[in-house]
C-alpha cells in the first residue's frame, strides 16, 4: 500500500509504463559489468582451463567466488533486461509477447541460480 | 548504424551464450569427468569457434557499451566523434579479440 496520490504515482511514467527504471537498472548493471567482465577475461586467460584441478581452485577461490557470484547475477540480471526489450520491440501479438517475457524471465532467474548454485558447490567444497 | 544493430545481435549472442557460462559452471561443479568431456567439445572446431564468437561478442558489446555510456552523459554526438568513435570500437573489439585468442593458445 502506498500513500502516494494517483496522479503522482503516473506523473513522468510516460508510454513505456515504467519511467526511467528499467533504463537505469540496465545502465548500472552495465557498469558493473564493465569492472567484472574484465575482471573475469583478464583472470581467466591466465588460468589452465583444461586442467580441472586449476579451474577448482580457481572458482574455488574466495574472492573469486565471490566476484563470479556478482558476474552471473549482474550478467543474467543485465541480459534479462536486454531481452525484454527486445521481445518488447519484435514480438507484436498479445499472447506471444507474453509467453516469451515470461520465459526469458524464468530462464534468466533459472541461469543465475544455477550458476550461482555451482560456483557455492565449488567454493564451499561439496 | 550497422554498429547499432550489432549491439542487439552481440547482445543476444551472449543472452545464448549465458547458458555456455552456467555450463562450465555446471561442470566444474560436477566432478572432473563431466568437465573433461565439456573441455573436450569446447576443444572440438565447433567448439572453438563458438567461443571465438563468444568472445568477439563480448569484446565488442563491452566497447559499444561504454560508447553508449559515453553518449548517455550527453558527449560524443558529433559527426566526426561518432564516427571515429565507431571505428575505434570495431577495431578495438577485434584487436581485443585476436590478443586474447593469442594468449590462451
């Protein structure tokens, strides 16, 4: 329940419905992505990536579990933006358009909690 | 122009692409068998050319994306800067690319 008057609750929204929120959410998601897609390009090149054992203590690392933790949610947070948008723009029939919003958003939240679900596993050593 | 598009379709490519991330997470979490067979078809042609890609996406949607932040704070719009500024991230992604390639071969 808010105590906000109705027209000050639709004032500034405009045709998108939804103001300069998703905007802004898909502005800083990016960058944070910047710091941590570098980061994890940078890190990764420099890792055996055929040799399980090296990968283990790589994700397994602390901190870097930690940083890959940020990178999936920021990233599946950050494309899960994108896509919407672009289903928004492509998918014009009612039912479609809803079907595919709602799937994206279940894979996304799927791809975050698996992702997140491993690198723990790994982290913590189960 | 065909920069712009780009952005969507690097965009999408690395939408796809999540799935290969949360794989390899998947697998370093399963044990050293299911990792070794994800390793070997990552190291198949197919494989590497889809990383390639990956990579040449992610290059180039990181670069275009900071253009894009640098527009959104209202700088960059002129001809010449926009155009310049284009060159410079086809070329900064592909650089980008080739070096990291040459690293991790």
């Amino acid at each position: 329940m808010s105590l906000r008057a109705p027209l000050g609750r639709v004032l500034g929204l405009g045709s998108a419905k939804d103001g300069t929120g998703h905007w802004w959410a898909q502005r800083v998601s990016a960058v944070a992505l910047t710091f941590l897609g570098l980061w994890f390009v940078v890190r990764i090149s420099a890792v055996s990536i055929l040799d399980y054992g090296k990968v283990v203590e790589f994700v397994g690392n602390p901190l870097n579990s930690v940083l890959l933790t940020l990178l999936c949610l920021a990233a599946a947070y950050h494309s899960y933006l994108g896509v919407q948008v672009v289903i928004e723009d492509y998918v014009h029939a009612a039912g479609p358009k809803v079907v595919s919003l709602i799937l994206s958003h279940f894979a996304h939240i799927i791809v975050a909690v698996v992702s997140i679900y491993a690198i723990l596993r790994v982290g913590l050593g189960a | 122009m065909t920069l712009s598009i780009l952005h969507r379709g690097t965009g999408i490519v690395m939408a796809v692409g999540l799935l290969l991330l949360t794989a390899w997470l998947a697998c370093v979490a399963a044990g050293p068998a299911d990792y070794d067979r994800f390793a070997a078809m990552m190291s198949t042609l197919f494989g590497r050319l889809l990383l390639i890609g990956w990579s040449f996406a992610f290059f180039y949607h990181l670069a275009n994306g900071i253009r894009h932040l640098v527009w959104d704070s209202g700088r960059g719009f002129e001809k010449r800067q926009a155009n310049a500024s284009a060159w410079f991230v086809l070329i900064a992604a592909l650089a980008v690319t080739a070096a990291f390639w040459a690293v991790l071969l």
